[in-house]
C-alpha cells in the first residue's frame, strides 16, 4: 500500500451570510483560501478531516454556505462537531455520499476514529462515559491496524483557560496509551500549532482556517476576563497535512496561507 496522504482543517467558524465578518475575518474567504491551497498540493489528500467548529452559530443556513463551498473541493470529508456546532443540524445537513459523519474510518492502511468531545452550551470539551466506551470498542477493533484519533478539543495543556480545556484528559490519554495502535491524535478548538508526544503517540493541534490565538498558558483569568489572556491574529490561516505509511510511521506538517 502507498502511503496515504490527508489534510486536517479545523475551527473554519463559517457565518451563514456572505460578506459577514467575524473578528474583522470573513471566514467563507478565509476558508477557501485554505481550500485553494489544499488544491495546490502534490500529491493531493486523500480524505479531508474537519475537526470541529464548522459553523459559528451551528445553524442549518450555516451547513448550506460549507457544503456549497466545500463542493469545489473533490476530495471525501470527515467532519467532527465542535463546540459552536449544532450535532442534530450539522449531521443532516452535511451527512451524504461525500461527506460522513461518522466514528470509524477505514481508509487504505489506517484506522481513524473520530470522538465528540462536545458539551452542549459550553466552551469546553468533555468526553462522556458512553463516547469512552465507543473508543474502547473501536481501538480493540482496530486490532494492529494504525489509527489516528481525530477530535475537537486538544488534549494537550496549551492554555491554563478552562475553556480551553479537555476537561478528562486524564482519562483519555490512559485509554489511548494502553492501545499501541494509536499512532497520532488531532485535534483543533485553541487556534493554534502545537506537537507533543503523549502516552507513547504523537498529539497534534492544529491551526484555524479562520484566526490564529496567543494564549497566556501560565493564567487563566476565567470566562469574563477571557480576552485579557488571548490575542488574536486574523491575518493568517493554517491547516495540517499528515502523510501516514503503511507500517504506521507518519509525517505531519502544518501550512499557512497569509492575507497580502
């Protein structure tokens, strides 16, 4: 088997009209900015992950506006509901032929495992006891496949911020350490690059298609005082390429585009 090549876009928070902004960011233009320069790579991807936050108010109109303008781009997608989406309306609106929403994944040599971390009307990210389950049963399927993990919020201690947190990282990473499968986790939800081993695989993050956000990771200065410990930057867009190999080695490097 050849190795096989995917592209991770994340935290796109698409507004449901066109010339809307977000931050001073048109995030419909940001995201295709990305799209084109996922166009321009050789090889191409094989698949698109989308980890989360399509949508900034996780509404149907929303979907639409993504799935219009993620129809250029002919390439299968996965996509992971994040803490702005609307699970309920983001399934029927984007589940089809191309487009899966789904929580196992065989694609040539690899396994990918998509887990909601979502927490309905907050920031944060938790994974249930039942979603827990559902990974275990998937990991022990997976047998000695490789596997990559994908979901919404970062397991890694980027930001003190509680809502920027995975709430049972804990949990998570003991379960993930105990299957030598896992090869590599993705992720989104902080805005940012990072890279780290972790439980004896790589844990990824991966930059927005929208804005990019400087955390004070010493401080968290709680909910009301969010903006006094992050800065954004809406001036450059990131994705994530990871090229996997059949005897579950990986490459992985992040790509920016920047505004002229």
């Amino acid at each position: 088997m050849k190795t096989l090549r995917v592209a991770q876009i994340t935290d796109i928070h698409l507004l449901a009209k066109a010339n809307a902004r977000l931050h001073g960011v048109d995030t419909a233009v940001s995201l295709q900015k990305v799209l084109d320069a996922i166009g321009e790579l050789s090889p191409q991807p094989e698949i698109i992950i989308a980890t989360g936050d399509l949508a900034e108010d996780g509404s149907i109109a929303t979907y639409r506006r993504f799935r219009d303008l993620m129809a250029s781009v002919n390439i299968p997608l996965y996509v992971l509901a994040g803490n702005h989406d609307g699970i309920s309306d983001m399934h029927d609106t984007l589940a089809g032929e191309t487009t899966k929403f789904v929580d196992m994944a065989r694609v040539g040599a690899w396994i990918f495992l998509f887990v909601n971390t979502q927490v309905p009307g907050e920031s944060y990210g938790h994974i249930s006891p039942e979603e827990m389950l559902l990974l275990k049963s998937n990991l022990e399927l997976a047998g000695e496949t490789p596997v990559v993990v994908a979901l919404h919020h970062t397991p890694m201690p980027v930001c003190q911020q509680a809502d920027c947190q995975l709430q049972n990282v804990a949990e998570f990473n003991q379960l993930v350490e105990g299957f030598p499968c896992v090869k590599a986790v993705i992720a989104g939800h902080t805005h940012i690059e990072a890279e780290q081993v972790i439980a004896g695989h790589i844990q990824f993050t991966t930059p927005s298609t929208f804005a990019q956000v400087a955390h004070d990771v010493e401080m968290d200065s709680g909910a009301e005082g969010f903006w006094m410990t992050h800065r954004m930057d809406g001036s450059k867009h990131g994705f994530r390429v990871l090229d996997l190999m059949p005897d579950g080695q990986l490459i992985s490097q992040v790509h920016w585009v920047y505004d002229n």
